[in-house]
C-alpha cells in the first residue's frame, strides 16, 4: 500500500523518515480534491462547469485542471489556512522549525472547515508536527518535509556528480545543509503576503 511520509530535516545531513502515514490517498490527494470542489473558480472554468468530477477532470489524465488547483494558493479569496495547506503538498516544500506550529495550526482549521472524514491524514499529520517540535530541538533540526506518495519517484533524494563501482548514478538523500532546490513553505507564503 502506498504511504506519505514525513521526514525529519537536520541541520547537516540527509533526511530521516519520522513517521509514515498509509495510504497516501488520503493526504495531498484527498487534500486537493475538497479544495478543488470548494474554490471552483469561476463559471467558464473547466472546474466550475455542470457534472464537474475531479478524478476526470483533474486528476487524470494530469491535465490543466491540476495547475489550477495547485495555483489556488496564490488566489485573494482563498483562506490563507487553505493556501498553507495547498503549498504544504508542494515538491520541495521545508516547513521550518519555528513555523511548524503554524502549519499544524493551519492543519487543525483546514480539518474544522472540511471534517476529518474529508482530510484524511491531516490530523494524524498535524498532531504528529506539533510531537516532534515539542521532542526535537532547533539546535539541530531545521524543520520537516514530504513524500506525498510511496509510489512515484523521490522528491527528497539528490543525483550526485559521480558513478559508483558498477557504473550507476549515485543518489543520496536532500540535506539542507548542501542542496539549494528547495524552498521555505511559511517563509514564503508571509513574504508573498499569502497569510
């Protein structure tokens, strides 16, 4: 079965898994699915037409209709808790040490607006980011980030410039300390004045 997984970001170092959620369905998937019905955008969007379905119009065959919901978070009328959730399921997305309880904020309204029958992981999700800023310490943690799915290539692991022994690539996991390709997901919704 496939799985989210949340994964510790040490100040030097790769990445560590903390905790794995099952079935990755019911985390950005789900998550993107009830913003996609609440926020139709507009009425000659494809999202917003009679007999609108998500799984056809959006999620397969991977068309537009994802770019729009992924674009959502950058839309004034959207609530910036929705916003937040929306970039969390981002690839290369941080949340840092000192906004996780932010995000896990934003979290907790998301599942108030929506119900936890329609937010699948999101509790387990924020409770989890709330344990481990209470059990880590920022002297040595940057923050968290995610694998939405098991079943799709590694957002988190870095080609290296080299081969091993038998001549294949070497790979290695994302430390914050080295790779640039990321961003800061709080950071950078308060800088584009999101929330």
């Amino acid at each position: 079965m496939s799985c989210t997984t949340m994964h510790r970001v040490p100040k030097v170092g790769g990445i560590e898994d903390l905790q794995e959620y099952r079935n990755s369905h019911r985390s950005a998937s789900m998550w993107w699915q009830v913003l996609a019905e609440h926020y139709r955008p507009g009425p000659d969007d494809k999202l917003n037409r009679p007999g609108f379905d998500y799984i056809r119009d959006c999620f397969l065959p991977f068309g537009d209709g994802m770019d729009k919901v992924w674009k959502l978070y950058l839309h004034p009328d959207v609530k910036p808790h929705h916003r937040a959730v929306i970039a969390l399921t981002f690839d290369q997305a941080v949340v840092s040490f000192d906004s996780i309880p932010d995000v896990s904020r934003c979290l907790t309204e998301f599942i108030k607006d929506f119900g936890t029958e329609n937010t699948g992981h999101a509790a387990n999700i924020a409770t989890d980011l709330m344990k481990m800023h209470l059990l880590e310490s920022p002297l040595h943690t940057a923050g968290v980030c995610f694998t939405w799915t098991s079943v799709a290539s590694d957002v988190w692991e870095r080609k290296q410039d080299k081969v091993d022994e038998d001549g294949e690539e070497v790979w290695s996991p994302f430390d914050i300390s080295k790779d640039k390709d990321y961003f800061l997901l709080w950071e950078d919704l308060v800088e584009k004045k999101l929330v």
